[in-house]
C-alpha cells in the first residue's frame, strides 16, 4: 500500500492540464461492446478505474490495441460472452462500479448480461434498480441470485422501445438504457434522463455509430431502433472533477495557476460556484487563469444575507463529485457555509479529518454540514490520515499542501483510482509531495 509525504505550506505556480474524464470514459468504454467494427478512442485517463475496465474488456474477447498515450482501438467481434457466467468474472466486474455499464450493450447486442454486484467508493447507498427496471421495461428478463449478489437480465427474442420514465436521474442508469436501446425494435422514450456532459458525449458517439438519438442534452431522450452499428473514433471531454480540484488547490495554497483546455461550455455551474466562495477566476480562451489570493477569499451571503448553502443537483445543478472540495475550500474562506449533500449518505463522514486539522466544522447530519472559515488567521496542521474514496481523497490531499507542516496519506490507491499520475503533476507547478511504499 502506498502514502503520500506532502509538505504543505507552499505557494504553487504554474500551468497544468486535466486528464480525460474518468466517468465518460467508463460509458465510452462500455459502448465499445455495441458493434463488432473498429472503435477508435482517444484521451483515456491513465487511471486504476479504467485500467480495470479496459482489462475486464479484454477478458470478454474483446481486442484492444495501443497507439499512443491514452489513445486505443478496440475491435468486440469475437465477444466471449461465456466470460460473464465464470468465478473470474465475479471478482473483477465485482471490483469495479463502471462494470455495471456493460450489461445494457451486452444485454443488446448478446441478448443477455450478466454482473455481480458491483464495488466502488463507500459513500452510502448506491441502487441500481434504475438501470434493471429499464431493461425490464425493454422486454427483459430479470433475476438476482441474493446468495451470490449476481444480476442477470436476458431478452431471447430481442428488446423491444417502449415509452419510460426513470425514477431518477441517474447518469449511469440511463446510459445503460440508452446503450440496451439503440438496437432494440422500435422507438424508445427515456423521460428524466440525465443530461450532463458525459452523457451527452455518450449520445453523440452512438450517433456517429449509426444510432438514432434525439434530445440530446434534454431530460428527453427519443431513441429509434437499428438493426446494427458501426466503427467510429471519439475524443474524451476534460475531467470536470479534476478541473474543480485544481481551482480548489489554487485557492487554498494562494497560488497562481492557470488550467488548459477545460471545454468551458461544458463546465455548467462549477465556475460561479467557487465564485460564490469569494474565489476569483478568469476565462482566458478555453482556459481558466486563478491569481493567488494574497487578500483571501470570502463567501458571499443569499440576497436575504442568510448563510451561503451549497448542495448538489443532477446535471444541470452542481455536481456532488465536488461538494468535498468545497466543503474544504470553504475552511479557509472569510465566512460560514453549509455544505448539503444529498445524494450520499456517507460522503461528508471523512471531515472528522479535517477537524483534527483544527478546520471549525459542525457535522449537523450525514447530509449536512456547516463549515466556519478560518479566513487564513489560522492554517490548518499536518496530520497523519488515510483516503476513505477518491473524491474525500484529493481533498485531503488539498487540505495537506496548505496545512502547516508534513502529512502523510495512508491508502492512496483511492486516489490513484480517479487522478492520473497526480504527484508528478502537482511536482510539476511546485508542490512538494513524494510517493512511498
């Protein structure tokens, strides 16, 4: 197992680039499965999480090949889908939440899918009865071996569209239906659909594959049948999280940092959000520009002067992946801010970290928390502690490179799982931080 050694307190300057996007690239990877053409995909996050996924792809049949760094093709026209019903796979699509994906271009194309339960971060509760409901909305045949924790959907005589209405907005949920959908029989409605970016990007590469995907960007979707797809080549967006990160990291070290290349337009609310905090940040082109905040940060207050409530929404509102960013950003801002997560239960567990840090936080519930900034009059202090999840875990490490002192991060695998070689890069605009086994 491996630590972090972070020497906070440094002032960081420089340029640094997001990696490709760890969510879309889950989906993309998935959809690779829907034709037995050539697929050509470019801008893959070097990340444990979709390292795993494109070696579960491999075990399925499917044919990967390397052209440069974060570019492959994958060609699934020997797809073993015997795979699926084997010990091996239990274990590996069990390590992973993106496996979940693969089932509806499976279920699609194979006219069955197969998963066990699948892993992820330990955030609360994480349903998935979105995804199986809409297949079962399709014509599909559901069972759950409870013993086993293994989901299997099978359709012999094919899906056919129907007209349905999610239960929520779940991103990986209607990117399952949509990929089960798009060689079903007919037309498919999907009503709540997510519409964040990725998702969005989903549609477009199916599009370019042959299907037949209207509403894109809408919580509607219409989704007319066909009978089979094509090859295509396809570009990740910028990873929106990481993006979120480094305005934060900005922020709580006072350094001058410029991100490229962050496909604005596709950034939503993330910008006036950390505006909200007092935080300042420019659109240069198609990159952001932070100067260091020499004077601090402060929050501003409601139009009614109540305390400042940041909370998540499904896309278009702000997205829950950056609440613990946030909610650290905030302990050194001028002012007091409640931090409401809604989605997860267990997200905001890992403040009591922070709090040993000497951050004022009062964790009113498992979905709120109040956040009192110490307007820089006070730095936090180096401790050590261990990564709970990915998106705890780069705020922690945040939280390290301002403090005062020398931390150490136990478990940093969790991080590893969404942030591309992230000590290199941070080495890279100045941060002193080390890698140890």
């Amino acid at each position: 197992m491996g630590i972090f050694k972070i020497e906070g307190g440094t002032r960081l300057k420089g340029e640094i680039t997001p990696q490709g996007a760890k969510n879309e690239a889950l989906q993309i990877l998935c959809a690779v499965l829907l034709t037995p053409e050539k697929v050509t995909i470019n801008n893959i996050p070097d990340i444990i999480d979709v390292n795993k996924l494109i070696k579960l792809l491999g075990h399925l049949g499917v044919k990967i090949s390397k052209n440069g760094p974060g570019s492959y093709d994958f060609q699934a026209d020997e797809v073993n889908v015997g795979y699926l019903e084997t010990e091996a796979f239990k274990k590996e699509g069990g390590a992973l939440r993106g496996s979940i994906m693969i089932v509806g271009p499976l279920l699609a194309r194979f006219g069955k899918g197969y998963i066990p339960k699948p892993g992820g971060d330990k955030i609360g509760r994480r349903r998935l009865d979105t995804h199986f409901e809409g297949f079962i909305n399709l014509g599909a045949k559901f069972r759950y071996n409870r013993e086993d924790h293994f989901y299997g959907v099978e359709a012999t005589d094919g899906l056919v569209g129907t007209d349905m209405l999610l239960d929520e907005a779940s991103v990986t949920g209607t990117a399952n239906i949509v990929m089960a959908a798009v060689l079903a029989k007919g037309t498919t409605t999907v009503y709540n659909a997510a519409c964040e970016p990725y998702l969005q990007q989903l549609c477009k590469m199916l599009n370019s594959m042959g299907a037949k995907i209207t509403g894109v960007g809408s919580n509607l979707l219409t989704i007319e049948g066909v009978t089979s797809l094509g090859g295509c080549t396809h570009r990740i967006l910028p990873d929106m999280i990481e993006i979120g990160s480094w305005i934060g990291l900005a922020a709580m070290t006072r350094s001058e940092i410029t991100i490229k290349n962050v496909s604005w337009d596709n950034l939503g609310l993330i910008p006036n959000t950390f505006r909200k905090l007092g935080i300042t940040l420019e659109r240069r082109g198609d990159d952001i520009y932070i100067p260091s905040h020499e004077n601090g940060y402060e929050v501003k207050t409601d139009i009614d002067g109540s305390i400042l409530t940041i909370a998540d929404a499904p896309w278009p509102g702000f997205t829950p992946d950056l609440l613990s960013i946030i909610l650290v950003v905030a302990t050194q801002a001028k002012g007091d801010v409640l931090i409401h997560q809604k989605m997860f239960e267990s997200r905001l567990f890992f403040v009591d970290k922070l709090i040993d840090m000497g951050a004022k936080i009062m964790l009113c519930d498992p979905h709120r928390a109040v956040v009192m900034g110490h307007d820089f009059k006070s730095t936090l202090k180096a401790t050590t502690m261990s990564s709970p999840d990915i998106r705890a875990g780069i705020s922690l490490l945040i939280a390290a490179l301002s403090a005062k002192g020398t931390s150490t991060i136990q478990n940093i695998e969790q991080i590893d799982r969404g942030y591309e070689n992230i000590d290199e890069r941070l080495r890279a605009i100045g941060a002193k931080i080390v890698r140890e086994e």
